[in-house]
C-alpha cells in the first residue's frame, strides 16, 4: 500500500501522509518518511475526514 500526501500540501513537506490499510488508517508526518505513525481504526478515521469536509 502506498502513503498518500493531501493535494492542497505544499512543496515544504509541511503536510502528513495517510495510508489506508484493511482494518484502518496510518498517518505520518511527510518531513519523516521512516518515522512512527498514528494508527487509527477504519470507524475512527472515517469520522475525522468526514468532519474535515465539513
């Protein structure tokens, strides 16, 4: 699966990256590709997009 980075980021990686996985979501922070990532269950992670489109 591949980390995807939003299209409104800009050039300074001042951005996360998101990967959607088969039980969920991880987030990471653009600038640290080999660093931690938040996991984030599919319910938990379909509520923070939906209110981000709000």
């Amino acid at each position: 699966m591949t980390w995807r980075k939003s299209s409104r980021s800009n050039q300074t990686n001042a951005c996360v990256e998101v990967r959607l996985t088969a039980t969920g979501a991880r987030v990471r922070d653009a600038k640290n590709a080999t660093g931690p990532a938040l996991a984030f269950p599919a319910t938990r992670f379909a509520a923070f997009r939906d209110a981000l489109k709000r």
